[in-house]
C-alpha cells in the first residue's frame, strides 16, 4: 500500500473515531443545557396532596419533547424531564411525545422567520444527519416504538382507541406500565407534501401541530412574520388530518391560523402546551376567544408548566391558568400540557406532578374536579377521538 494511502485510511479512521465519541459526549450536554429543572427532586407536596395524587385514576400530560435530545428514555437519567422510568414512578397513565424537526437560530417570543435551523446541527451531532423533515420526524417514531420493544412490557405507544381500551383494561391489573402518543410539533414535518400526513400516520403519528416557530407551508406561526392564516395547502392538511382522525394541535399558531382551522375542521381542536392570556398575555399563550371556541369544539386547553407561558415558575403559576380556562369554559375542557424538555426550564421534572394537586387543592377544586384536570378529560378525549 502506498504512504499516502496509508496516511487517508488512518485519517478517515481516525476522523470516525472523533466523531463517533462526539455523538455520545456532545448530544448529551446540549440535552443537559436545554431542558433545565429548577429544583431537583424528589418533590414533596402535602400528605393530602400526596393521598389525592395516589387515588387519581389516570394521569395524562399532552406534551414532551424528549425524542428530540436521543436520550435514553429506557434509563433513570440524571438529567431531562421525561423518561420511562420516571412515568412509571409518577404513576403516568399517557404521555404525548411531541416530535420537533426544525427550530430557528435565535428562537424567539416574537418574530422568526424560516430560513435558518439549529437541528441540522442537533441530528448530525446526534450521528442522525438528515435534511429531510419527514425523515427526521420518523426517526422520532421509530425511537419511541424501540424504547416501547425493550421495555419488556411496561410501556406501549398507543395508536387506536383499541389499542387504549385494551391498555386501560391492563392497568386495572397491572401498575407497573405506562404508554405514550406521538404527535408533531409544526407540519413542516411533511416536507410540504400532503402525503406525507398519511406517511406520518403509518409511522404512528395521531397529533399534530401546523406549525412552531415560524411560519410554513401551512400557515403562520405566532411567533413568525406573516401572522397569515391558512392557506390553501394547509387546508388539504387539515381535511386529510380529520379524515385519519389525526388530533389538531393549534399551540403555536398564530390567531387567524387558529380562526381558520375552527372555521373548517370538523373534529374537535387541542392545544397541547399552552398558557392564558388571562393569566399571561403574550403572543404564544390563548385568547378568551379561542379557549371559548375551543371547548365548543369539544376539545383540549392543556396548560404548560414553564415561566413564558404561566408567568410563574413554579406550580402555582399552572394551577392558576387551570383556573382560569375552568372558570371560563368549564373544568372538562382542561388539561396538562408541561412541554418537558422542550427546551424550557420546569419547576420540577414529571415525578413532581403531585405538586400541581396541592396547588390545585388550595384553589378549592373538588376530587372529582382534579381527577379530570390531571388525567380523566385527556381519556375521555382519546376515547372518542383516536381512530
Ligand atoms: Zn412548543
């Protein structure tokens, strides 16, 4: 073999080398970084709040981005807000696992435009490099089957309401196993082909947003440039997404995208992580309006637990928003939306929900009351709206 020769192979193995221990120091650090947790547990909360949390009947939460980071969700990590092992410990009936596949440099409250992207970096970091959205989006989805394959048998993903049945039938006997959903987090995931709505599906999608922070094919974000409503193709979306019975999410829309879809969906709406502007009026959080419209479209108000969206930090800031969309429209239209590791510093990680209950305790709601608002409204959503 030549010198020369010798001297590329070397380098090239050398190179993979470096890169191979870059994808499993580097990820691990921007995964510590970007999903902080303001106090460590374990949590404590009041003996009456601990008992309340023990007698729920089923704890739901719709939305975590822990697929993002390539995290173990298999392990008891030190560091995140969402794995396996801790639903199990908080005793978590669902967890929706929102897929994210572009975010802007710079990202921002107030104004994103599309052109720039910090997962290009994230995934090849990751050792997952892809320029295609939809491919990114079903890497996700296959994680989370994988995570679900090993975990011999404690948690599943759940993608039809038999699928729940059959799940809800199996925790009466058996309390060690949790499951989660996968939705999406912005459907520039389709690559801005309608196809790939059914693709995504068959990949066992049920949720989705339109978009996150920048406007996209579909429409405009809040926190994009056009403020713009649909358009036509984001029409096509929304049709084909009632046709699949794929739930819409309407979190990070902007206020006519939102008018629009309640103008022309024919299945109920959600918002998966959200705050009030009764509570906290800035751009990313719901109108009296829309929180009105969204009831009456029999859906979801999921409150977030992070300090852009309640104005708090901690989970009394939460529980007031809860409130306050139950004061308004009526406590079966609320829910819990955390956004867990979605690059948001939480009060606590998932094994500190008790302390929402206490905060919910000495807002003077009822058992039954808190028994929907942590859990009951999203399984009787899922009941009727999984296909
Ligand atoms: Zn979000």
């Amino acid at each position: 073999m030549k010198k020369i020769t010798k001297i590329v192979l070397f380098t090239i193995l050398l190179l993979s080398i470096i890169f191979y221990f870059i994808t499993l120091i580097v990820p691990k650090i921007i995964d510590k970084q970007r999903n902080e947790i303001r106090v460590k547990g374990p949590y404590v909360a009041s003996q009456e709040a601990e008992n309340m949390y023990k007698s729920l009947n089923f704890i739901a939460d719709l939305h975590c981005d822990a697929l993002l980071w390539k995290r173990d969700l298999l392990k008891d990590n030190d560091f995140g807000q969402v794995d396996i092992p801790k639903m199990l410990k908080a005793s978590v009936g669902i967890q929706a696992f929102t897929i994210v596949t572009k975010s802007p440099k710079g990202q921002n409250f107030d104004k994103n435009s599309a052109n720039s992207d910090n997962i290009t970096s994230l995934f090849l970091v990751q050792g997952r490099p892809s320029n295609s959205l939809t491919k990114r989006a079903v890497l996700q989805c296959e994680d989370l089957f994988n995570f679900a394959k090993k975990s011999d048998g404690k948690f599943r993903v759940i993608t039809s309401s038999t699928d729940f049945k059959n799940y809800l039938a199996d925790r009466k006997s058996k309390n060690n196993i949790t499951a989660g959903f996968l939705g999406v987090e912005g459907a520039h995931a389709l690559d801005g082909k309608i196809e790939n709505v059914q693709l995504l599906y068959d990949n066992g999608v049920r949720m989705m947003a339109t978009t996150h922070f920048f406007d996209n094919k579909l429409g405009g974000s809040a926190h994009g440039v056009s403020g713009a409503g649909l358009t036509d193709f984001g029409k096509d979306v929304i049709l084909k997404m009632n046709v699949l019975n794929m739930i819409i999410d309407v979190a990070h829309g902007s206020p006519k995208l939102i008018d629009d879809i309640l103008k022309i969906s024919e299945k109920p709406i959600i918002s998966s992580h959200t705050g009030v502007k009764g509570t906290c009026d800035n751009v990313r959080n719901l109108s009296d309006k829309h929180i009105k419209a969204i009831a009456n479209s029999q859906g979801l108000i999921s409150i977030a637990m992070f300090k852009q969206a309640v104005c708090g930090t901690d989970a009394s800031a939460t529980a007031k928003a809860i409130k306050y969309v139950s004061d308004l429209v009526g406590v079966q239209y609320v829910a819990l939306g955390s956004d867990f590791d979605g690059s948001v510093i939480t009060p606590f990680d998932i094994t500190g929900l008790p302390l929402i209950v206490e905060e919910l305790m000495k807002l003077d709601f009822t058992s039954n009351e808190i028994q929907k608002i942590m859990g009951g409204n999203v399984k009787e959503f899922l009941l009727k709206n999984l296909p």
